[in-house]
C-alpha cells in the first residue's frame, strides 16, 4: 500500500493557473479538433483550450484534478469547444465545478440520449458514469472550470471522434442556440 502526502494546490479563479504547477500542461489546437464542427477548421493552428493536470497517483481508489482555460471564439458559428470524451471506463463518474466565465455542458448517453447543464461562476456539475462530456463556451472570457473524477477513468475520444455528438451550440445574434449536430450518428459509420 502507498499512501500519499497530503497537499494544497493555489488554483487561480480568473486563469485557471495551478501554483506550484504540477501535472501535464496539455494544449488542445483547432488542428486537434478536425471535422468536430461544422465548418472546416479556419485556422489550425488557433489555441482553443489548455488543461493543467494536478499531480496525483492514478489508482480506481485515487481523485485526478485539472483546470480547463476554455478560450472565447467561434468556427462559423458555433462556439468553441472541448473535443468530448467518454471515460474508458465507462461507469467512472466526474464533478465539474465552474471558477469563471460562461458555457454549456453537454452530456451524452452512447444511445443518443442528452442533456445540456448550465456553466458559469459557482455550479458545481455532476457527470455521472456513462454519460459523454465535451464543454462549450459561450461567453467572450475564456471559461474556466476546475474537474474532479475518479484516477482510472481513462480517456476515450474515438467514440466521439467517429459519431459526434448528438448537439450543438450556435450564436443566433445575441442567443445561445442549441440545435441537432447534423453530422451525428448514434451508431459508428461504416469503413
Ligand atoms: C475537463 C476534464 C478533463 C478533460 C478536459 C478537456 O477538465 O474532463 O479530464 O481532459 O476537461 O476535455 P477533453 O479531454 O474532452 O479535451
Ligand atoms: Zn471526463
């Protein structure tokens, strides 16, 4: 058995910033993010988001927890965005809570079911196993939210990479709208 030393982070409210830095930074490009909108990517080299792991061991009995800088900005219309992942293991459960600025969580069963949460200073979102995440910015600050979830969660992308993801969120003016992702296939597209 190892048992860990106890410690204390300082995570900055507006940036997101862990002091002292820990973990991995992990920087997410529109490159990294091609054919997950609707439009083609204007400009791969555009920073959309940064994530700043804290540095915790990674057993089913341990918490991992990062702060995700969301940047403000749109492809088209609709507006950035993180890539999504189920969690490998897929019963793995995650706590989002929002430090500032404003988004949307959405949520996805792999049956195409949904939800939608509300992200801005203070709501503290819970993801229960099973359910899909990606986090869109809809403000013109960067959103920034620090996630707590179980150390062996693991990552699966390839899910949302191949189906999409059953919404998207547009500027409709000064609205925020959600709409059907025409691009979405509940089930994985034929090779
Ligand atoms: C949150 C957590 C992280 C995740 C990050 C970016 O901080 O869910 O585990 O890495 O958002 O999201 P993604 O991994 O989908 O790019
Ligand atoms: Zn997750």
């Amino acid at each position: 058995m190892t048992i860990t030393n106890p410690f204390t982070a300082h995570v900055d409210l507006g940036s997101g910033q862990i002091d002292p830095p820990a973990g991995p930074l992990v920087s997410r490009y529109l490159r990294d993010m091609e054919g997950m909108y609707q439009l083609p990517i204007p400009n791969p080299d555009r920073l959309v988001y940064d994530v700043h792991y804290l540095d915790t061991p990674t057993s089913s009995s341990d918490l991992s927890a990062c702060t995700t800088i969301l940047y403000p900005g749109r492809v088209g219309d609709e507006f950035h965005m993180t890539k999504g992942h189920f969690h490998a293991v897929r019963d793995r459960a995650e706590f989002y809570f929002t430090l500032s600025g404003e988004g949307r969580l959405l949520l996805a069963l792999e049956d195409g079911g949904h939800e939608t949460l509300d992200m801005r200073p203070g709501t503290a979102n819970y993801i229960p196993g099973h359910w899909g995440h990606r986090s869109v910015n809809v403000g013109d600050d960067p959103l920034v939210f620090f996630a707590v979830f179980i150390a062996d969660a693991g990552y699966d992308y390839a899910t949302i990479e191949s189906r999409g993801f059953p919404l998207i969120v547009q500027a409709d003016g000064d609205h925020v709208t959600l709409a059907p992702n025409p691009r979405y296939s509940p089930v994985d597209p034929l090779p």
